[in-house]
C-alpha cells in the first residue's frame, strides 16, 4: 500500500512538473490579415430548455440559433440577476458562440485568462487559451501562456453558456511577468 501510495505521488509531481515547464501555446496569425473589419465579435444565441455543459450549448448552437446584436467586446461586467447575458434576449439558459478576430499590438510571450459566469471554451489563433465546463459565479478560468509571433489580428472562437441567476464575460491578457488587465473593445473586430 504504503509504494502505490508513494508512486501515486510521483506520477502527480511529474504530471505537474511537466505542466508547469511546457512551453507557451504559439498562436498562428490570420493569415491572410483581414481588412475592413467592424469592431466588436458576432454572436449566435441558443436558448435550450437547459444548458449545463458546454456540449449541450454546442448541440443548442447546431439545432438552432439565431444571429444576435454583436457584442462590443469581451468585457461584460456580472449582470444582476434577470438582466440579460450579454446581448442575448434571456438571462438564463443562454447559450452563444462568439467569433471574431483579437489584436495583438505587440509579439512576445503574453498571459490571457477569462471571467465566466458559467462555461466557456475560447479559442485563439487556433489554440484553446481557456476552459471552463461547468457552473460557477463570475470567476477565472486557468491562465494560459501564449506565444503571439508577430502583431496583427487572430482568428477568435468562444463557445459560451450561462445557465442560471448572473451572467459575465472577460477576457484579460498582459505581458510575461506583467499583470493582467482587461482587453479593450477596439481589440475586437469581425
């Protein structure tokens, strides 16, 4: 018992070990760079009966979805309860999906993390930058390092649920070895 135990630890340390050395997702640039973009992320809406995972949002999303007001970025403050999520018409059971484009004014190694009020899985420059499947008041997802290559504008494409009560929505991104700060909306065309 007492070398499963002590093997079950190692095989825990290792797995973190490995987690914290890798190396920082290297997003890909549009390529080509898009021209003429209106500010803001397009957004479809679902409304399910009941959305508790970002599975069922997604089946929501293919059944049937209607196209909604754009959203004018990724900074959507907690809502009071009964007001709606985002730009949607419902303040619960809402299901969205976000696309769009972010500038990156500057390469290098960067931080980006979210604030969800309930699911999300973000997609940036074909790397998913965050996740969270599940339920939660307005809270973080997992910071992820990225590799941005060069200034310019990446592809963006978020699948997002609010189930119940209060709805928020950010995205926060700051150099290596800088704090976060919010993204500002002119970051955000489609």
């Amino acid at each position: 018992m007492k070398q499963l135990w002590t093997s079950t630890i190692a095989a825990i340390v290792l797995t973190c070990a490995t987690a914290l050395s890798a190396a920082p997702l290297k997003l890909q640039p549009a390529n080509p760079q898009p021209s003429g973009l209106k500010s803001g992320l397009s957004v479809r809406y679902a409304y399910p009966e009941n959305v508790k995972n970002l599975s069922e949002a997604s089946s929501a999303l293919t059944i049937r979805s209607e196209r909604g007001r754009p959203l004018s970025g990724l900074d959507y403050r907690d809502t009071n309860e009964g007001e709606p999520a985002l730009t949607s018409k419902r303040a619960e059971h809402v299901a969205a999906a976000i696309k769009g484009y972010v500038h990156f004014a500057k390469p290098g190694i960067h931080n980006i993390d979210f604030l969800t009020n309930d699911g999300l899985r973000a997609t940036i420059g074909g790397q998913v930058v965050g996740k969270f499947d599940g339920r939660q008041t307005c809270d973080t997802t997992i910071m992820s390092e990225v590799e941005v290559p060069s200034a310019g504008w990446y592809k963006l494409d978020i699948l997002y649920f609010q189930r119940y009560n209060t709805s928020c929505l950010h995205m926060r991104m700051g150099a290596k070895g800088k704090r976060v700060s919010w993204m500002p909306n002119k970051a955000f065309g489609h």
